[in-house]
C-alpha cells in the first residue's frame, strides 16, 4: 500500500498542481500514489520536509495524517477548515515537527 502504483510517464492535467499544491501526488512533487494515499518517491522534489518512502493524505476539510517511516514519525492533525485554507497550518505543523527531531540513523 505505501509503494508507489503509478506507471512512470502518466501525466497530470495543469489544474491538478493549481488546486492541489504541495498535497497532490504529482511527479513534479516528487510524489507518487499507492493505495489510498500520496507515497515520496523522489528524495528533492517537494518542498516540504520528508523521507523517501513517507506518505500521507489530507482530508476536505483539512484532517492530515503523515507518517514517515525513516524517521519513525507520524503527524496526525485534526483541523477543520477548508482544503485551501488549511495549507498554512499543514505546513508549519510539518516543519515544526521535524525540527524537533534528532536524527535518527
């Protein structure tokens, strides 16, 4: 379920990055889907922080989970407010979580 099941070469239409942002499983983003959830594929590509292997899904209405197995890491967020209004929150929630990590090996 947290491999990547996409083909290589499938496209995106435009309006998916547009509306989706840093949350859509594009390769752009260095993202890919398995069964029910975004899975990094790609170490680089997406601006937020996270392991290769890392995968998560955000909700309509902002409920995220993230789980990143590397760091031995899980982010639930339970907010209620919009999917385009939620960005802001889901991100800072993100980098403060990995700043308060050590390194694991």
């Amino acid at each position: 379920m947290t491999s990547n099941a996409l083909k290589p070469g499938i496209g995106y239409a435009p309006a998916v990055n547009q509306n989706f942002g840093d949350v859509g499983p594009t390769p752009a983003m260095g993202q890919g889907f398995g069964l029910g959830f975004a899975v990094r594929t790609e170490p680089g590509e997406n601006p937020l922080p996270g392991s290769t292997g890392s995968f998560y899904w955000t909700g309509a209405f902002g409920t995220t989970f993230y789980i990143d197995p590397k760091q031995q890491l899980i982010i639930i967020m339970m907010i209620q407010v919009p999917l385009s209004d939620s960005g802001f929150y889901r991100r800072i929630f993100r980098y403060l979580a990995y700043q308060a990590l050590s390194p694991v090996d």
